[in-house]
C-alpha cells in the first residue's frame, strides 16, 4: 500500500526582548526539522537577529544545533525559520536501538501516583508497543485534561499527574514514563503540525525494529500532517533554544508557528 505524503510550509518565529542591555550571548537552537524516513527536507531558511555567522552541527541523538555568540550588544534576539518539507506517516526504522530510551529520567521517573496508575492499567504480555502506548493514552486523558499554563518546562510527570492538568509535553512525559514502566523504549519528540500555532511535543514508541509516533495529547498516531524537529529521552533533551548571557534584566518571549499544507 503506498505511503501517504503530504507537503508541508511551515514559518516558525521567536524573539526575546530584554528589558536591559544583553552581551556575551552564547545560544544553542534546535530549530531545524530532521531529515529522516519518510520526512525529507525540501527547503530550509534561518535567519538570525542580531546577524552573525551562525555555525552547524549535530547533538548525541542527531538533532541540529544551530549555534552562535553574540558578542555586540542587543536589546532584542529574534529567530525566524521558513521552510518547507515532504512528510509521511511516522514510522522510522532503527536496528541500532540507544539503550538510554530503556529507563526512566528526571522528569519521567514513576513516583506513587503513577505507580498506581501503571497497575490499574491491564497491560498484556502480547499487546504490542504501539497498542500499549494508546492504551496507556486513552488511561492518561482520563486523568489529566488539557489547559494551558498549569504546569511550566520543570513539571515532571508525577507532577503533572497529581495536578489534573498539563500541556503537550506532560502528556509525553506521563506516556514516556508508563512505557519505560512496562520495558517498552520510547522517546520524547518536539515538532509541528497542521493546525497547532507553536511547537508541539508527542513520543516515539519502538517495535519490532522501528520507531511509531503516538500524539497522547490528540489521542493518534503522528501522520503526514507532523514535522519533527528533535527527538530524545525527554523535554531537557529538545528544548528550542538553550543560551547564556551578560545583562537582560526581565525577558518577554513571543512565539509564532504556522503549517500549511498544500
């Protein structure tokens, strides 16, 4: 049966506005959609504020890493990254499986919440990955509802769990964290998709020798409608921008996505 693809434009936008002067910027972004099985990059743009020449290279898990140092000073850091990019469904083959997708990491360790969780989930030894993992996504929504703001980029699973509420990346979290309990490796992914207006977070599930996307957030498998931008155990591992920096006072961040397919 072929493949289902789909072309997708995509403008992601950030700018960060300090309230004082900013110098010996150091930053590290990950910005850059992968190339991989079934996603191909056909066009690509990043442009940087303040301009500066901007230096590329590749992370422990194979995500771009676009970095720089800005050494002038600026009250301002933007970055803009236009591009477009073939998709299919996502599903991505790997016989060379990293051992570290096995175990559990700070922010999807199992406290008592979701030990209690994992047994009330009938999980048998037959079910397959993929199935498990929308088991464990449908028990997961359940328990936790969607709301913008109730947690923040330190909230861990069990956290997230005990609050009620979460965004994307705690219901990754949660799903990683259930996985790794049932010894199915699975990992964190950041990306974008038809219809979101910023970045979005879901989890690849290994199986019989490949990875599968499963959105726990919209309860579905990642299809053609995905662009995924990194991948690792967790959110610590993915996060957009990462820097350092002399100055800055208060800093406000706006953030602007869209994807349109055509």
């Amino acid at each position: 049966m072929a493949i289902k693809m789909a072309v997708l434009d995509f403008t992601y936008n950030m700018s960060i506005k300090f309230s004082m002067p900013v110098v010996k910027h150091c930053y590290t972004l990950r910005c850059i959609p992968l190339e991989c099985e079934n996603q191909h990059i056909e066009d690509i743009k990043v442009m940087v504020f303040p301009e500066n020449e901007l230096t590329y290279s590749n992370d422990g898990f194979g995500n771009i890493l676009v970095t720089d140092r800005i050494v002038t000073m600026h009250n301002e850091f933007t970055v803009d990254v236009t591009g477009t990019v073939t998709t299919g469904e996502h599903i991505t083959p790997e016989d060379d499986l990293n051992p570290v997708y096995k175990y559990p990491t700070h922010f999807t360790k199992c406290g008592a919440e979701l030990e209690k969780m994992f047994d009330r989930i009938q999980v048998g030894i037959s079910d397959d990955a993929v199935d498990t993992a929308l088991k464990f996504t449908r028990a997961i929504r359940a328990n936790i509802v969607y709301k913008s703001g109730s947690t923040s980029v330190i909230t861990t699973a069990e956290e997230a769990l005990l609050n009620g509420a979460g965004v994307c990346q705690d219901y990754s979290h949660i799903l990683l964290a259930l996985l790794r309990k049932a010894g199915i490796p699975s990992r964190y992914v950041v990306g974008m998709m038809v219809g979101e207006g910023e970045t979005h977070a879901w989890v690849e599930v290994y199986h019989n020798g490949s990875w599968y996307g499963v959105d726990p957030t919209n309860n579905r498998l990642a299809d053609e409608n995905y662009i995924i931008i990194s991948r690792g155990r967790d959110f610590a591992d993915c996060g957009i921008n990462r820097g350092l920096l002399t100055g800055g006072g208060m800093q406000t961040q706006t953030v602007g996505l869209k994807v349109t397919k055509r």
